[in-house]
C-alpha cells in the first residue's frame, strides 16, 4: 500500500484526537466562563418544580384523563422547560424572564404558540396573562388564554394547575390539573 494514504489517514486521526481531548478540556473552562444569571422572584419560585409530577387533569367536559409535568433548569439557570403529557399527548412550555418579568410560551396541542406574562405572585400562586403579541385573537382562535400554577411551599409535593381554553366562538373551557411529586 502506497505510504501517502497511511500517512493521511494517520494525520486525520491524530487531528480528531486532538480535537476530542480539546473539547472535553474546554467543557469545564466554558461553563465557568458563563455569566451568573439573576433571575425574578417568580422564577426563582418556579425552580420549586423542578422534577416530575403526575396526576390527573379534570375538564369542565367532565373529561378525567392522565397527567404528567417535568420541569427542568435549562441554559444556564435561564430558562425552565414544562414538558407535559395530557393522555399520551405531549407539549412543551418554556418559562423565562423578559427584562425582569417572567414570561412562559406554550407549545400547545392546538398547534399554535400563545405568549403570557406574569400578573401576579403570591406565596402559593404563580398567575399568567396573556399576551397578545403572539397574534392569536379571541374569535379567531382556538388557544389557551389564561394559566396559573398554584404551589403552596407548606404542601410542597402537591401541585395545582389551571388554565382557560378560549374557542373560536369565544366560548371557554376550563381544565384543572391535581399532581403530586414523584419521588425516586
């Protein structure tokens, strides 16, 4: 065999190699190099969530059906991602502050993405506006229009949410979910 080959396919390996120690060396450098993130109060209470929680989901339909969250503490300490599980459905919440302000945006079955904000914080209840710079409109839409998450630290393994589902003929529809902590 020619030794031009060899001599190529030896490089190249020596390359990758190199190039493998240097990224597993520069992973503790960079997360040390990242900024602190300061986050709002309402974030800071949101981070309570953190872990798995299971339960049931009752709709003003009088529907009861399974329901899983996952909360996670996501880039860098800034974001905090909501997976959910509504009866073998799945849907994603991403929670972050804007300018100080926690804000969430759903990824919602309904196949649209609406924005809120935080209108009030008390010691057990997280409340959300919506925000209509997303550009769903009552009406027009189907989509969720309000959320709150209800977390008492005193019963820190139960979990309470609600939120509102406005129709396109501005009727609504209401759906209150009853977790509990899943410990490992």
């Amino acid at each position: 065999m020619p030794k031009t080959p060899l001599l190529f396919l030896a490089i190249a390996l020596g390359v990758v190699c190199i190039s493998l120690q240097g990224i597993a060396e520069d992973t503790p450098r960079s997360r040390d190099n990242l900024p602190k993130i300061e986050t709002s109060d309402a974030f800071n209470k949101l981070k309570d969530l953190i872990g798995d929680w299971q339960g049931k989901l009752e709709r003003s339909t009088g529907e009861v059906i399974d329901f899983k969250l996952n909360f996670a503490l996501v880039s860098n300490g800034s974001v905090i991602i909501e997976s959910a599980e509504e009866d073998g459905v799945q849907m994603i919440t991403t929670y972050k502050d804007r300018f100080g302000k926690l804000t969430a945006t759903h990824y919602c079955a309904l196949g649209n993405q609406p924005m809120f904000t935080l209108a009030e914080l008390t010691d057990t209840a997280i409340d959300f506006d919506f925000d209509p710079v997303c550009g769903l409109k009552e009406g027009e839409h189907k989509f969720v229009k309000d959320w709150k998450i209800n977390h008492d630290p005193k019963n820190a393994d139960v979990l309470v949410t609600e939120y509102l589902v406005i129709n396109e003929d501005k009727s609504l529809e209401t759906s209150v979910g009853n977790l509990k902590r899943v410990t490992k």
